[in-house]
C-alpha cells in the first residue's frame, strides 16, 4: 500500500511544498511512482518522515538530519532512543521556562515590577511571590492585604533595597540580644519588638500589637516561619515570639 503525496501531507501535517522540497534534496525520496509518474510513499517512507519531523522539533537543520538518517549503524530503536533523550532533555528545558514563566506572572500578581537582575540583588534565592497564594488564602479579604499590596506595587529597587538593609539591622540587633541571654521581657527587647512592628507598619500596612502577636504566633506555629528566623540564630523564633507577646502586654498596660 503506498499514499499520495496529499494523503501524506494531511496524515503528518506537513504542506505538500515541504514534502516536494524533502524530495528534492534528497531527504526523503518516495519509494514509489505511479504510472503517470506522480510521487507515492510508502510505510518506510512514513517511518523516515516520522524521524525526520522529530529532529526537526529537536531543531536540527535538514543537512543534518539527512547525515544522522543515513548513518549505517542507526537502526529504528537507536534513533527513537536518542530522540526519546534529547525530547526529554528538552521538556526539561521547557519545564524550567514554564517554572520561570509561571513565577513571573505570581510576582506582577503581587505588585513585585523589578527586573530579574534586580530581584536577584535584592532577594537572591528567596521569591516572595512563592508565597502570595498561601498569603492570599490567608489574609485576601482583610485591609491589611490591601494595603500592602497597594504599597509594595509602588516600591522601586532603592525601596526594596533600603527596605531590606532595615530588616537586616533589625535581624543583627535581635540576634545579638538573644545570644547575649538577654530575657525577652526585658526593655531592650520588647524596644526590639515594637520596632519589628513599626517596620511592617511602615512599608507593608498598619500591624497594631494584636495582629503582631499573631505574627509572633505565626513564626513559631508555621515551621516555614521558624526555620527563617533559626537560621539566624537557633531559637530565635520562639525568642522573637516571646518579646512580641510581652511588647503587646506592655502597650495594653
């Protein structure tokens, strides 16, 4: 059995001026004629038009890919191995593109509009926009949501940037008082507590000392939360916890 040159356009999805130009150079010749000398392609010419379409997929030129067909040692399976290998490497590829697509589109979501380079200086391998859905589900519906949405939308690299050098002094000063065994009830730290409060208030939204103790509550319950904090110091967390509680007592008193 054998196919017109039509059939065989409409069964791989290909033009018939491609099968014509395949023809020409000898990539893929027809095994048959018919009597009036048209071209007519049979089963192991769809075979190699199947090959052909693969590698081309893979994006190997046509001179090339006539090379790695005609090779004498390449039998079916050594070419569907291969084929199989450099697809899956490829779907890998494309799996990371779509992971960094994906990524992209979180961020413009959560009002993040630096560039690349830019997010790497200032969040090197952290990416807040991992976490917009969990913060979404979380605190979607409540003001507070809003309004840092509304504010981080605005903030440009230098924001981010002064932003980040905050916390970090802020991070520096608790260590220290954790590791000196410095209470957590004592002044010193509940003043560090209520500037962790006054540094969300500040570039996020109004955190009043009841939505900060949750917070408190928040990075020891949530162990995402805590290994952020730990890694700085190993129990800084609960640490940080306590020194909010008792800031918030001291406020109510």
């Amino acid at each position: 059995m054998s196919f017109s040159v039509g059939q065989v356009a409409r069964l791989a999805g290909v033009t018939v001026r491609a099968l014509h130009h395949y023809d020409e150079i000898g990539l893929l010749t027809p095994g048959e004629r018919s009597h009036a000398g048209y071209r007519r392609y049979t089963d192991a010419d769809l075979l190699r038009l199947q090959q052909i379409l693969l590698y081309r997929e893979l994006g190997f030129p046509l001179d090339e890919i006539a090379v790695i067909l005609d090779e004498p040692s390449a039998d079916e399976l050594t070419h569907l191995r291969r084929q199989h290998e450099l697809l899956s490497r490829k779907a890998e590829r494309l799996g990371e593109v779509i992971a960094a697509v994906e990524r992209a589109m979180r961020a413009r979501a959560a009002g993040i509009t630096l560039t690349p380079a830019e997010r790497f200086e200032v969040f090197a391998g952290f990416r807040p926009e991992d976490h917009d859905a969990e913060v979404e589900r979380r605190w979607g519906h409540g003001p507070a949501y809003a309004e840092s949405r509304r504010r981080v939308a605005a903030y440009t690299k230098a924001d981010w940037l002064r932003l980040k050098a905050e916390a970090g002094a802020l991070d520096e000063e608790l260590v220290a008082a954790f590791r000196s065994g410095l209470p957590a009830e004592s002044p010193h730290a509940m003043d560090l507590a209520e500037r962790h409060r006054g540094h969300i208030t500040r570039w996020f939204y109004d955190c009043g000392h009841d939505l900060h103790a949750c917070l408190g509550d928040l990075y020891t319950g949530d162990p995402r939360f805590t290994a952020v904090f730990d890694a700085l110091a190993p129990g800084l967390a609960g640490y940080l916890r306590a020194a909010i509680h008792a800031n918030a007592r001291r406020a109510a008193s």
